[in-house]
C-alpha cells in the first residue's frame, strides 16, 4: 500500500525535507517501508539519445556521450533520466520501430557501453527509465518476419491480419503518418494493421504468448538495474474489437478517443505489473495520448496496480491542428489544465508535468515571449512554472539552457518522417500550399526538439566532430550553450539549478495542495502550494508588460525566495508588482 501523507509527515519533522529528499532518491523504497516511491520526488531529464553527445564522429549521439556528460547531468539536480527509444531498429521512425528488444542500437554503443553507463549512473545516484514501444514492433522484427510468412505461421497472430472488403482496406483506419492504417501484404494476401507507418505493424496483445514475451523484456532490462519504464502509446494496445469503421467525426480527430477504448487497457496493466513484482520499485509511466482523463485515472491510481504516472496531452495538443498547423494558446487554458492535472480530486492519482518532450516544438518559442529582451527571461517563467507543480517534473534536453526551435525553410531540412508523409498527402497533391505548410510545420514540428544539443561554441556546438550531424545544429548556438551559460549566474541554466535547489528544499512545492489564485488578471498565473510544513505562492506574469497583481484577501507573502529578475527585495504588500515575464515565488 502506498504510504499515506499523514506517515509521510512523520519524515518531515524527524528531519529536514531535503535530506528526505536525498534518502528517497538514493535507497531502494520497498512498499511498506515508510517512505514515499522514490519517483515522487524526483527530478526526471529526458535524453534523445541521437541527438545528446556523439563520441565517435558518425555524426549521431551515444551512450559513451551519454556517459560523459553525467556529471552535467548531476550538477544540475537530476536523480532520474529517461533514455528515448534506444533499442535495435532499422530507424522508419527513428528507433519507435524496434527490431530487437534486447539489443542496443548500434548507433549508440553496444551493450557494454550502456552496463557502463548504467554503473556511472548508479554510482552518481542517478536511476535510468528506458523507452518500451510496446504497441508495435519493426516489420523488421523476427515475429513480423516469421508472421507475415504465411497463415499458418505459429506467429500469425502475433499482430492483427485481416482480409480485404471489396478489393479496399478491412476498415477506414487511417494511419497517423498519412495513408491508410492497414497495408496490404502479398505473401498471404491479407492486410496488417500499422497505427503509425508501414514498417510499424501493431502488435496483438489479445494474444498471451504476445504479452509474455513482451513481460519478459522488461524484467531483462530490470535485471540490469532499469529503474522504471517510460510506454509509448500505451492507451492503444488494447484494440476495440472487432475492428469497425470509424464515423466521420472520429476521423475528423484521427479516431483517437476510438483507438484507445479497449475494453482490456486495465487487465493487460495489472498483469504487466503482476509480472514484474520482483522489482517493486519499477516505476511505469504510461504515454497517454488519446487517453481520457477518466482513463488516466484508472490506470494511474495507485491502489489499481497499473500504471505511476500518465503523460496527459490535453493541452499539448491545443495549438496544433491537423496534426501540423499552429493555432494561438491560450493561458486560461493552461491554468485550467494545471488546475485539472493537479487531481485535488484523487490524490491516489500522481501526475507527471512537462513542457517539453521529443514529440513537440521547444516550449520557450511556443509559450514565452518572442522580444529578444524577454527570452531568456520567459524561459526562467516556464521553468519556474514546471518546477513548482504537483507532480514529478520531466525536463527535455535543452530546456534547461532554453534551447528554440530551428529556423525551418525547407521541408528538405527535415528528418521527421510525419512532415515527409504529409508534405506528399498535401502539398504534392495541391490540397495545402508549400509555404501554407512549411510556415506552419516551422512552429509545431517535432524535429524542432530534436536539434543537436547545445554544449558550447565549437562547431556543431560541441556534439560532435562529423563535419555533418544528422540532424543540422541550431545556428544560435553560439549563443545558447551550457558552457557559456554554466559561467553566468543570471542564465538559464543557473536560474534551472537554483529552481531545483529550492523545490528539493520546500516539502509543499511537492506534495502540497494546489489552488489557483489568478482571479480575474488576463496575463498573471498565480497559485498556492500549501501542505503541514508551509505555504508557498508562485506568480507568473505571461506578458510583455508589467503588471501590479493583487493577492486574495485571505493571502499574505512575508518572504521572496526566488525570481527570474533581479531586484532590491522591496517590501512586500498585498499588491505585488510583476515585471514584463517575471516569476516569483513567495513564502
């Protein structure tokens, strides 16, 4: 059973939080043992593995590269890193095409490379999550291989295979990538469902011997000392059978709300979870795109036995339509998500807060101000935003030195193969301009979080010695890198490591309650984080001009203890004075 509040406070005043902290981070935290789950409490980095640091001049990022760069890693206040899709793959979708579960791609290392990352790791206090792409595999991968060879294959319903309608698809599915989600085979003359692209055939979890072996690969890697798992599009893997078309208004939302309503989501998380109970530790968080909140909830809450934690994409979502076209944001609606993503209704339901992953543009030039003067300053806000949030915080690589998307000209300049597909379904066939497209994919694609990491001023910022990277370099790197912003102690970096300091120091920035005091003021995010040890209150000013912002009555702040701006700390009143994109947070 997960230990309650009222047991946790007994740490709080047996010693400070920040030791507690630190126990809860290091030590194995068996249930029953008193403490709360290490993952509450961690600060949680994400590495594209490609993209991080390259050792041996190919060009693409590795895991001696990763392993060099641990002690930044440390330095900065992260205890746990989730590693993107690392495993064997012939790279359709940049390795969420897995070939073989139980290998390391090539392009990173071999397997010793990562055991001797992982001893590094370990012995810098810093746990591992890895990448499991559960919902399909490689067309590349020996149970595709041998399933696609003929009816009879004893691995034939190791994914879904169906017979034509009418000469055309089994159902109207289509595929995220563009194109029809069945692809027609003709070896046995049946089509195979693919959610993704062709060289993605989904994976038959009706079949046991399916999850069985899918089971097995995580106690491999848990073995290894793995100390959780990060599960691509979980909510999928339980298929709503028997497959039917979808209506107009489903695929008008690409029939997400469809693809995640199998009836079996919640048996195959238990059993998952059932089967890798010789590491209770394990901490399994579930991608949870297209999946309600209800959804979440069931297979978050910690008395279910599923899932800890979901990655919700209510709000991520909000400004791309189409699956490529920017739409504005809106800050009334990221305080209501906030407010929803808190779950004050359920604290058996732990969240995950993020604003940045491998799947969306760089946050700074999504939600901070596009003035140069307030650049840096607004990436200062959103740190102090995600950092201040209940539940654990995941940091993208680059966020913390407030990387920007990439100036996109050309769709030539892309990797992505979503961007390719859909320039063909497009802008070849007339539907959608080329400048229409291009303009719009600048702001919302995925390859803008993909650049090479900044790391200092020497070509190709540091990631490798290749004349060419695989995916070209961020030409303001000269500006923005971790060399020249770990020596300034008003940078990005410094403001991210000092945030950190505070929320590891501040009991109720983590398990405090939530409510959100914004009131009736159009650019300000203010909100109160209170548990028995304290009140904190954080302000946040989202616009180019400043703003003089009134507390609730029933508020009253005696101590500023950290801002993105520096100034005289004056004395504090009920009207508290917000710079243009200036956060602050009081006690």
């Amino acid at each position: 059973m997960t230990p309650t509040r009222r047991t946790f406070s007994k740490y709080l005043y047996a010693s400070s939080f920040a030791a507690l902290v630190a126990r809860v981070n290091c030590d194995a935290s068996p249930e029953g043992s008193g403490a709360e789950p290490w993952w509450k409490t961690a600060i949680l980095y994400q590495i594209y593995p490609r993209s991080f640091q390259d050792t041996n001049g190919d060009g693409m990022g590795d895991f001696p590269g990763m392993t060099s760069r641990l002690r930044y890693l440390q330095d900065l206040g992260v205890n746990a890193v989730w590693i993107t899709a690392c495993f064997d793959s012939p790279n359709a979708d940049n390795g969420y095409d897995v070939r073989d579960y139980r290998r390391i791609h090539p392009d990173f290392g071999t397997m010793d490379d990562f055991e001797r990352f992982m001893a590094e790791a370990k012995s810098r206090k810093i746990r591992i999550i890895l990448d499991m792409v559960f919902n399909h595999s490689s067309d590349e991968h020996e149970w595709f291989k041998q399933s696609r060879s003929s009816r009879t294959n004893p691995y034939r319903d190791f994914y879904f295979w169906r017979d034509g309608v009418n000469g055309k698809p089994p159902t109207n599915w289509p595929s995220f990538f563009g194109g029809s989600g069945w692809e027609y085979d003709k070896t046995t003359g049946q089509y195979y469902l693919h959610h993704y692209a062709t060289k993605q055939p989904d994976l038959n979890w009706e079949n046991p011997q399916v999850r069985k072996q899918l089971y097995a690969v995580l106690n491999f890697w848990a073995e290894k000392g793995v100390s959780g798992f990060r599960f691509d599009c979980i909510g999928e893997i339980s298929k709503p059978l028997p497959f039917r078309d979808m209506t107009p208004a489903e695929l008008k939302e690409d029939g997400m709300a469809l693809r995640c309503s199998g009836a079996r989501l919640d048996e195959y998380l238990k059993e998952m979870r059932a089967a890798t109970n010789s590491y209770p530790d394990l901490y399994f968080v579930g991608e949870g795109w297209g999946m309600s909140r209800q959804e979440i909830v069931r297979a978050t809450d910690d008395r279910n036995q599923e899932l800890n934690s979901a990655f919700r994409f209510d709000f991520e979502l909000q400004d791309i339509t189409d699956g490529w076209r920017k739409l504005p944001w809106s800050l009334p609606n990221l305080r209501e998500f906030n407010r929803d993503n808190a779950f004050e209704d359920n604290h058996h339901v732990w969240p995950i807060v993020f604003l940045e992953d491998h799947d969306f543009a760089r946050s700074v030039s999504r939600f901070g101000s596009d003035r140069p003067e307030f650049q840096s300053r607004s990436a200062k806000l959103l740190a102090t935003m995600l950092l201040a949030l209940r539940g654990t915080p995941l940091i993208y690589q680059g966020e913390e030195i407030g990387m920007t998307n990439f100036p996109f000209r050309d769709v030539s300049q892309y990797d992505d193969i979503g961007v390719r597909n859909l320039w063909n379904d497009l802008v070849v066939t007339g539907k959608v301009s080329a400048a229409d497209y291009l303009s719009n994919n600048a702001l919302t694609s995925r390859d803008n979080s993909r650049t090479p990491m900044q790391w200092d001023e020497s070509p190709n910022a540091g990631f490798t010695k290749a004349q060419k990277p695989w995916l070209a370099v961020n030409p303001n790197f000269h500006r923005i890198n971790v060399q020249a912003e770990s020596g300034q102690p008003d940078s990005v970096l410094s403001f991210y490591r000092e945030m950190i300091r505070l929320r590891n120091s501040k009991s109720s920035l983590v398990f405090g309650s939530y409510r959100d005091i914004s009131g009736k003021f159009p650019n300000i995010y203010a909100y109160v984080r209170a548990d028995a040890s304290g009140r904190t209150v954080v302000v946040l000013n989202f616009s180019n001009e400043a703003v003089n912002f009134q507390l609730p009555a029933d508020i009253a702040v005696k101590k500023r203890l950290i801002s993105n701006v520096s100034e005289s700390q004056a004395e504090l009143s009920n009207i508290i004075r917000m710079l243009p994109w200036q956060s602050a947070i009081f006690e």
